[in-house]
C-alpha cells in the first residue's frame, strides 16, 4: 500500500495512466452516443487498458489484495501483436463482401474493455491510488450539525 514516503515516480505513472484512460473512456462515451465508436477509440481504449494493468502489476503481491481484485485482461493481451479477418459488406446487392485484415483486439467487444478500465480503477482504488472521498458529506447542502437557528429543539415552540 502506498504512502507519503513512498517514490513519487511510480505515483505520478500510475495518476497519468489513470488520465490516459479516462480521456478514452471519454472519447468512447462522445462517439457512443452519435452511435457508432471508431476502430481507433477501441484501439485506443484496449491499449491503455493494457498500459493500466501493466503499471498497476508491481504492485500485485500487497496484502491489501485478493486474487479477485485483478481483472483478466487475457482476451485483450492474446490479441496484441496479431491480426484478424473482418468481413465487410460492400454497398449495393450484387457486390460481393470482402475480408480484410484488422488488429485483432477490435474484436474483443468494446464492453468488455471498458469494463476493464473500470475494474482497473477498483484495483487502484484499493491499492490506495484513488481520490479520497470527504468522510462526512453534506446532504442537499445541508449541514447535519444545523439546529434550525433557534438553538433549541429545531423549531418547535410550545406555546
């Protein structure tokens, strides 16, 4: 588990891979909803994934983890480096479809990187690299500690 005396590199590594992710996740979330997400946000999302779980790895014997803390990142890693056929219909309905090669991590379902990135960011969490939620949150805007202003048992009069 990290702490305040620990070298700051690894940190600022793992903070930046966490940027890297999240702006494409974001890029996935602004191409979704026009409808369709681009071969190249998916590439873009399953490689920082891999980069994700590769700085977090050092990090893998802390006791603070369990075994099921680590997402399975098998299906991205097998496809990296490898190609795979992709049929694509061409327009009109005489013409026939054509295969082509594509990077073969564009057919892992975008989902399921996604999902990924995110249990990436519970791994991080628990190892102590996430943001640090205030322990008291005010409800609404309104403090708990408010008695009504009358300082006495919050408004009621007796008359």
């Amino acid at each position: 588990m990290p702490s305040d005396r620990d070298d700051p590199e690894p940190r600022q590594m793992i903070y930046e891979i966490r940027r890297r992710v999240q702006a494409a996740r974001n890029r996935y979330w602004a191409e979704g909803v026009d409808g369709e997400v681009s071969d190249e946000t998916h590439r873009e999302l399953a490689t920082a994934v891999l980069q994700y779980h590769d700085v977090l790895y050092e990090f893998r014997n802390e006791s603070v983890l369990s075994p099921g803390d680590w997402p399975d990142i098998a299906e991205i890693r097998e496809r990296v480096g490898r190609k795979a056929r992709q049929r694509t219909q061409q327009g009109g309905l005489s013409r026939p479809a054509t295969v082509t090669l594509v990077p073969a991590v564009t057919q892992v379902p975008i989902e399921d990187i996604l999902q990924a990135s995110e249990d990436l960011d519970d791994l991080a969490k628990t190892l102590g690299f996430g943001a640090k939620a205030d322990t008291q949150t005010d409800v609404f805007g309104i403090d708990p500690d408010y008695d009504g202003g009358d300082g006495g048992d919050n408004g009621s009069t007796a008359d």
